[in-house]
C-alpha cells in the first residue's frame, strides 16, 4: 500500500493549530474516498469562517510551517538557545497572521528550557498559560511542564546561588498545578500518579498515601480506582512503623484491604490479600497486647485485664491470643 501524509493545518480565526491525525483515522478516511489498495494524502488546509464552517484556504507555506515549526523543536531539544530565538523571531516575521503574542510568550520559555533554565521555563509557562489559556500551544505548554517536572521528581537537581539542591518539591508542585489546570484530563491523571509513585519510591508513605485518595476521589471508577484502592492499603501498610508506635495506620489498611476484597475478589485472590490480612491481625493482637503488658506493669489491672481480653476475643487464632488466654486464666 502506497501512502503520503504529512498532517493538517487548521486555522482558527487567523491563528494555526497543528493537529496529528491518528494513522488508523487516515487509513478509514482514506479507504473511503479511495479506490482500494491505494492511500493517496496530502496536507490540507482549512479555515473556520466567521459563520463557523471550515472552509480549504490556500495551501501556500503550509508544509514549509509546519517545518519550521519542528526545527525549532529540534532546537530545543538540542539544547541552542541562541538558535531557538533567532529561529522564532524568523517565524514571526514569515508567518505573522500565525505567530501572535502567545507564540512570543511561548518561545519564551522554550528558550529558557533550551538553555536549560528549567525552573525559569516552568514560570513563564505558567505565565502563557495563564495569558493565553484558549491557545492552541496550551498542550504542548503543559507538556512542557510535565517533562521537566518528570526530571525533578527523578533526581535532577536544581542550582541556587552555586548550590546543587534538591527539586524534588518543585516536582510535586509542578504536577500537582498542571492536575489542577487539567481536570481529569490524562496529563492530570498521569501528573498525580507520577507524585504518587515517586513519594512511594522515596518511602514518604503518609504523602503518597494523600496522593493516592486524592486520585480515588477525582476517578472514583475504572482500572484508576481500583489501582488507587489498593495502593491506598499498601502505603497504609508501609507507614505502620511497629507494635511500639501508633497503630492506626495499620486498622486503616485493614479497612482498605478488606474494601478492596469486597470490590474486586479475582484480583484480590492473585494479590493473596487473604495472607496480607492475616498478618495484618497477627500485628493488631501484638499490638494489643503490648498495651496489656504495660498497664499489667505499671499496675492497672483493670485496663490490663481489658486488653488481654480483646486480644484473645478479636484475634483468637494468633499467637499474641495464646498468650493473653494464660493471662486471663490466671486472673
């Protein structure tokens, strides 16, 4: 099969947006308007009238646009600022029904991110996008900014005065922004997770745990919620430091994990939850029965009766219960 596509310029009222088709979206319309086993596509462009239909403008400069418009990607991403800018400045004056004020303000921070002004590049995104939120570069700003809060949230680090520093928070604040501009659009979905999973890397459980119902509440259905249910328990979980410290973390992954077998039995099932409960209850009972010991030690026998009895009432089946059942008998 013989095939051309070079994409579509779309002019809206007097600005391009660059739109990528999807390749099975140009087989389909391809194949229709075809005779079979040839896919013949051009660039088309079009542009939306003042009584709102698309009408074919002329294709002059189209291709040499969108060109230009990936070299100076290139350029970016090469790292060469100083070429960035005098590539941008060319644009504007090639095309100037094209590049307005949020292109300049755009290319601003590319040039800063080209020069590896991260920080810098960040700030002046959010000025663009906060001047010009209808843009058609919104995507491509937001973008932007979750790669190089993907960078922080990895490791790379940032300089004040002559210090290396962590930028590890500008990560998280980062992402958390461009969730809060987007919704649930993907980029919100994919900007939490990414906070998610690097608090969990980095065993900061009690802020991964946060992340996590903060996703949940956002995507309370789907693949996403069920994700977040169990990871909901898992940092629970993790943030249980042992008997001799809080243990309310450990009931609430209780809770979370029983929620998540009542929901979803198959995947609970692979997950051996039943175990993690079991453990679980061991925990709970040797927690309990610590309090027991020391009330009996300090001297409160009531309390200290109270707690052996719970623990060999709730957790019968435990090795912490055979112990506060001897105690009991005793008494």
């Amino acid at each position: 099969m013989m095939g051309y596509y070079y994409g579509m310029l779309i002019l809206l009222n007097g600005k391009a947006v660059v739109r990528k088709l999807s390749i099975l979206a140009i087989l389909i319309a391809a194949s229709l308007a075809l005779p079979t086993g040839r896919v013949a596509l051009c660039a088309e462009t079009l542009r939306l009238d003042e009584q709102g239909q698309w009408q074919k403008a002329a294709d002059n400069n189209d291709e040499q646009y969108l060109l230009r418009v990936a070299e100076i990607k290139k350029l970016v991403d090469a790292g060469q600022p100083d070429k960035v800018k005098k590539a941008a400045e060319q644009l504007k004056k090639d095309f100037p029904g094209v590049a307005g004020k949020d292109f300049g303000s755009f290319m601003k921070a590319e040039v800063y991110l080209a020069g590896g002004k991260l920080t810098k590049a960040v700030r002046q995104y959010d000025t663009f996008l906060d001047k010009y939120p209808t843009s058609p570069l919104k995507d491509a700003a937001l973008n932007r900014q979750f790669e190089v809060a993907t960078e922080f949230l990895a490791g790379r680090k940032k300089t004040i005065l002559i210090f290396r520093v962590s930028a590890f928070d500008d990560g998280v604040k980062i992402m958390e922004k461009i969730s809060d501009r987007t919704g649930t659009a993907d980029i919100a979905k994919n900007a939490l997770l990414s906070v998610a999973h690097s608090y969990e890397k980095r065993k900061q459980y009690n802020e991964a745990y946060l992340k996590w119902s903060e996703i949940s509440m956002r995507w309370p259905t789907g693949e996403i919620a069920k994700d977040a249910l169990l990871a909901m328990a898992r940092t629970k979980y993790a943030a249980y430091r042992g008997s001799a410290y809080d243990g309310s973390s450990l009931i609430s992954a209780k809770t979370y994990y029983e929620n998540f077998k009542l929901r979803y039995p198959e995947e609970a099932k692979k997950l051996q939850v039943d175990d993690i409960l079991l453990r679980i209850s061991e925990q709970l009972a040797e927690k309990n029965l610590l309090i027991a010991k020391y009330y009996e030690r300090t001297g409160s026998a009531g309390p200290a009766n109270m707690y052996y009895q719970m623990v060999a009432d709730d957790w019968p089946n435990t090795k912490a219960a055979e112990t506060a059942r001897l105690k009991v008998n005793q008494k």
